[in-house]
C-alpha cells in the first residue's frame, strides 16, 4: 500500500525565504558579539583558569572521576602486561634507531608517564615504534656513519654511541617542538591528509625496509647500513653478497626465536578473547637466550654479538645535537606526520570502538610534550605503538591509568634488572623486531576488500606501498600523499554533470541516466554538477554544460543572429502597422521564416542545481555570469536553485545579477520548476518566445 505526501506553501525564491525566516542581524551587531566572545575568551578567571586546566591536562578531568571498582584490575593488568613487552621491544627498537639499547628503555618509560597526563587517548600505548625508529635510523646513520673496526667498550666506541643518541634526540625535540607548533596553530585536522590506505600502505611497505635492516643481526654479518634511495635493494644485495661469512650460532638462534616467537604469536592472536592476558613469550625468549649466552660463554666462543653493557638508574639529562636542526629538519618533518598520523588513528579507532572521543589538537599537545621532554633524557622519537596498544586493550584496559602500571615495570628494569640483560644477544632482538612487524604485513588481507569498494584508494596503497619499498621510506610517503591529492583534485575536475528528470506527482528529481522512470519537464533543462567550481575544473564544467545543452559556438551566433532579425523584422511590422493602421496580414508567415527550428528552440529554460556545489572561486563565479550571458543571447533564461550561503554570496559579489534575475534564484528544485510552469501558464502566447 503506497502514500503520498502533500505540501501546500508558497514558492520561495532565495530573497523571499530570507525576507521571512532569515536573520535581522547586521554587521554592526555581528561585530560587537565577535568582539564579546574574543574579550570573554581572554578574561582570567578562577573558574575560566581551572577549566583550562581539565582541558589542556586532562588527567585532572579524568583522574577523579576514576572508578576504581570497574576499572583498577583491568588497568593493572593490561599495564603490566604492555609493561612487560615494551622491555624487549625497546630494545630491539633501539637497534632500530641504531643507538644503544638502553636509549629504548628510557623511550619506553619517559613518553609513557607524560602521555598519561596529557593524552586523551585512553587505549593507546606509547613508546617506541617500529616504523619511526627506522626512520629515525636513517637519519641517524646518514649524520654518524658507523665506523670501520669500532670497538663498541673502548672511549671512541662510547663517544660515538653518545653522538648518536645525541643525533637521535634531536629529532625527537625538533619533532615535538614542531607538534607544538601545530597545536598553537589548531593543525590537528592536517593528520587526516594521511588517509588510511595510505598509512596501511606505508606501514606495510616499512615493515619489508625494518626486516631487511634486521637481517645482518639474524644472520651475524657486520655490514654497513645503506641509506636513502633504493636502500632495501642495496641492503638485500649486501647480504646476499657476503652470505659466505654469516655467523652459524647466530643463525641457529635465530631461527629457534623464530620457531618460538611466530607460533606463540600466532596463538595470542587467534585465543585473544579466551586468554585472560598475552603468553609473554618476547620477555621470555630474552630471559632463556640472555641465561644460555652467559652460561656457554656464546659471545666469546661463537664471536656472538651482544647488547654488552646497560647501566642501571635515571639517565643525566643532557642538551640534545641543537646543531644538526638544519640537516635533521626534512627527515623530522616526515617523522612527525607518521608518529602523530598513527597515533591519532590509533585512538581513534578505539574510541569509536569504546564509544568516547579524543581530540586531534590536544593529541599534538600530548605527543608535542612527550618528545619535547624526553628528548633531554637521550630518547629518540616516540608515537604510538600497533602491537602494544593493541594488547593494552585486549588485556582489558580501561583508562590512562594503565600507563602507570606500564612505567613501573619498566622502571624496575632501569633500576635494578637493566644490567643482567648484558649478555643478550642483539639476535634475538633482530627476531623480536620482525615478528612484532606481524599485523603490518598481514594488511595486505584489505586489499581485495579495498579493491571491491574503491578502485581509487585501492590505487592510492599499491602506489604509496611501491614507492616506499622501492624508493626509500620518505620519499615514498611524500610520494603516496601526493598522489592520493591529485586523485582527490581529478576527482573534483571531472565531477559528473547529470540532467535531472522529476518523478511524477512528486517533488523529488534525480538523475535520468540512473532513474528511467523520472521524466524531464517540457521546456526546461535541469541540470546538477557533483562537486565544487573552481579555476581548475571550470574548463570541464563549461564543456559538460554546453554539451548537456547544446549549445555550441557556431550555434549561439546563428541563433543569435536569428534572434536579432527577428526582433528588427517585429520592429519594422510594428511601424508599418502603426503608419498604415492596418495590421500586417503577412506578418504571421514572415515571422515564421526567422524563428529558429523547432528542435533547437525546444529548451526555453535551464535550471542549475546547486545542491552539491560546496564552494565557487572567482572564476566558478565569473563563468557563471559568462553561462548567463550566453543563455540569453539565444533567448534563454537561466535559474539557479539550492545555493548555499557561501555559493550564493561570491556569485552576488561577483556581478552575477547584473545579467540575471534576482527573483530566478530559489530555495529547492521545485520551486523553480514550479514558478516556470507558473509563468508558461501566464503567457501561453510564448510558449515559443522567452518570457520573464
């Protein structure tokens, strides 16, 4: 059984609705309110301040709303737990980084405590990252190669692992520095021009650029670190090159941490929800394989490279190579984009999922103050983390409050433990970098999903995955963001322009190619463009309105030119009637021979539906008036319809009403449609001329 619905109003042109349900404000008034809210805005308060303080720290927000009954355990658990895995993974992060793998732990502990107090994601982990530590890396080695025959417990050995790390925190406080300056700036919205398939895109292709680098440690081969463009080609043909001298015990190890680590993981992931927590199985393959190197001796005997000596307590802070700015700064800026990009997509898929929200800027401000400050307490860069944000909610985790936990275990180790880790083989650290890269490459699991929904963003990963694993980290991320905008400005150049048809006895029009059904007004063209008019789609839009309507040059001056006679020949008559007093009995057929063919001069109106258009520029606006200038040299009058305020005010601006109708301007589709039909009934006798 159908319905129909019936409206009865009258029909509202744009100054119509405005005269009766629009504003009366004017500029004087909006002025003194902007005025008032920038005074209010800037008045100190104890209030005004406390608030500011919630806001900005927002563990003061949170902290005494904490329900200590729901969410105590959760947070205990999942805090130890990440706690107990950010150990190895610092660690073998750092090797990463190419620093010490102490600097690891000290990442894993500073950015996490400060995180908690100014965060506001409330499942996210923070430390050290695969993907930025690599980056990191690059710069790194680039500014302080590695030396030939270094021996790592002379002074030389220790004075180059303090410009390294020196190297490293200034990337860290540079980046930071450059997310606060996005914060003052209110830029958090610049995270979303790193779309998903790109930053999957990117992380998978990092995960081949993370594993190659890693393979020298696995395979015991002391090779040199290759750098910038095709470095994954030149790291695989460095290794394959001296695969005569790899280290057989290191190899052996390798392979046994492999055998242990992938199907433990494996088992963690797929008995997720019945496991009350993760099989620790990292901190416990460095445990077992520290023990066995000691007791066999393995790095004397076998020549088997390991972490050598960590020292326990606080680091002294320390001012951060200020002078390499100049030379760290394009790198920094790349790090900076991935480190906030991930993190704040990170959060965001865990709010969504635990139904609260976060706040991009404050995200800056938190990630800002947490590189800023570590950076003076030797750590390199830090974000947010795949696998340990991903466990600190499957763990249970409910609030920041799990960071806590996380630190405390951590800072045991930097206390106490620290110093038995000295025998631990960077092997093993090798093998818990690769397995921990798991998800990323998984992701291409998305790709036939991604390829059935958008053919567009499954083109945006394929090119951002092979510029990154071809070229080099960087510049295959500056590349796929490039890319994905040039997809998004073609698809606004050739946004489709579509006649629209009406469906009978309603007030709904669509397009007529998708809706057989809907038929076109007589005498009228409706037409609707998809998307914004600007400078760089004009081109295509005159084109596809000009097609739409037929309208070509050769037929605007025939037609025009037709028009004119025809309006000398009524001119002429018109004397001669009045001279003569008698009308003209040839007038009729003469008047006949200059009107146009019947088939040309069916269109008497164009209505444009402006509905999808977000934004017009000055030159959308100027061809416009172009468009309406020509309609009316072959006698036809333009009408617009569903303008927003922003489209309608620059197309006032811009003259358009000097060569068109202010009263043929209306609030929705029908509207129009209906006054034309109006006006066509007012004047039957036109019904081959223009009326107004």
């Amino acid at each position: 059984m159908s319905a129909s619905v019936a409206v009865y109003r009258s029909i509202f042109t744009e100054d119509r609705f405005k005269q009766a349900y629009g504003s009366e404000e004017d500029k004087t008034s909006a002025s003194v309110r902007l005025w008032a809210k920038l005074a209010g805005s800037c008045r100190c308060s104890r209030r005004a301040c406390l608030q500011l303080l919630r806001h900005r720290v927002p563990i003061f927000n949170w902290l005494p709303r904490y329900r200590f009954k729901k969410c105590f355990f959760g947070d205990t658990i999942a805090g130890l737990t990440v706690g107990v895995l950010h150990i190895p993974q610092g660690m073998a992060f750092a090797l990463l980084t190419s620093v010490a793998p102490i600097f690891g732990l000290y990442t894993s502990f500073f950015p996490v405590v400060l995180y908690m107090i100014f965060g506001t994601g409330r499942h996210v982990s923070t430390g050290t990252f695969a993907v930025v530590s690599l980056m990191t890396g690059s710069v790194v080695e680039q500014l302080v190669p590695t030396p030939p025959a270094l021996n790592s417990s002379s002074p030389e050995g220790a004075d180059f692992e303090l410009q390294r790390i020196s190297v490293a925190s200034a990337v860290a406080l540079l980046s930071g520095i450059i997310m606060l300056c996005m914060f003052g700036l209110q830029l958090g919205f610049l995270s979303t021009y790193l779309s998903e398939p790109i930053v999957k895109a990117f992380t998978s292709a990092a995960a081949f650029h993370v594993t190659s680098s890693q393979l020298q440690s696995m395979l015991g081969l002391r090779l040199t670190r290759h750098t910038g463009i095709f470095s994954l080609f030149k790291t695989l043909a460095s290794v394959m090159e001296n695969l005569p001298q790899t280290n057989t015990a290191e190899l052996l190890i390798s392979l046994v941490c492999l055998a242990v680590l992938v199907p433990v993981k494996e088992i963690n992931t797929r008995y997720r929800q019945r496991l009350r927590t993760p099989i620790p199985v990292e901190i416990l393959t460095v445990i077992i394989a520290t023990g066995v190197a000691y007791a066999f001796s393995l790095n004397s005997i076998y020549d088997i490279e390991i972490v050598g000596h960590i020292p326990a307590g606080f680091p002294r802070p320390q001012l951060p190579a200020l002078h390499t700015f100049p030379d760290i700064a394009g790198d920094t800026i790349a790090i900076t984009f991935v480190g906030y990009a991930v993190s704040v997509s990170l959060a965001m898929i865990y709010a969504d999922k635990h139904g609260y929200s976060i706040h991009p800027n404050q995200e800056l401000l938190a990630h800002g103050i947490s590189n800023t400050v570590s950076s003076f307490f030797t750590c390199f860069p830090s974000s947010a983390t795949l696998a340990t944000t991903n466990i600190l909610e499957s763990a249970g985790g409910y609030t920041q409050f799990s960071g806590l936990f996380t630190s405390l275990v951590v800072l045991i180790v930097l206390l106490l433990i620290g110093p038995l880790f000295h025998f631990l083989p960077k092997a093993v650290l090798a093998c818990i970098n690769v397995t921990s890269l798991r998800q990323m490459f998984l992701q291409f699991q998305d790709l036939p999903e991604l390829w059935r929904i958008s053919k567009i963003d499954f083109m945006v990963w394929v090119v951002t995955w092979l510029s990154v694993v071809v070229l080099n980290v960087d510049l295959g991320l500056a590349i796929g963001v490039v890319f994905s905008m040039m997809t998004v400005i073609c698809r606004t150049q050739r946004a489709g322009c579509s006649v629209l048809g009406r469906a009978s006895n309603t007030e709904i029009y669509r397009p007529l190619e998708n809706h057989s059904k809907c038929y076109e007004v007589p005498g009228m063209k409706i037409l609707t463009y998809n998307g914004p008019i600007y400078y760089g789609n004009r081109s295509f839009f005159r084109e596809e309105m000009s097609r739409l309507l037929g309208l070509t040059p050769e037929k605007i001056r025939s037609r025009e030119k037709a028009r004119k006679a025809l309006e000398k020949r009524e001119r002429e008559t018109n004397v001669n009637t009045v001279e003569r007093g008698i009308a003209n009995a040839s007038f009729s057929s003469e008047n006949e021979f200059f009107k146009p063919e019947p088939s040309e001069y069916e269109v008497q109106a164009v209505l444009i539906d402006c509905s999808r258009v977000i934004f017009v520029d000055v030159a959308g606006a100027r061809l416009f008036t172009q468009m309406c200038i020509e309609c009316q040299k072959v006698g036809v009058h333009v009408f617009l319809s569903s303008c927003n305020e922003s489209v309608l005010r620059i197309l006032t601006s811009s003259g358009l009403m000097n060569h068109m109708n202010p009263q043929h301007i209306f609030v929705t589709v029908h509207d129009a449609v209906m006054y034309i039909q109006e006006q066509k009934e007012k004047h039957p006798e036109n019904t081959t001329t223009v009326w107004v």
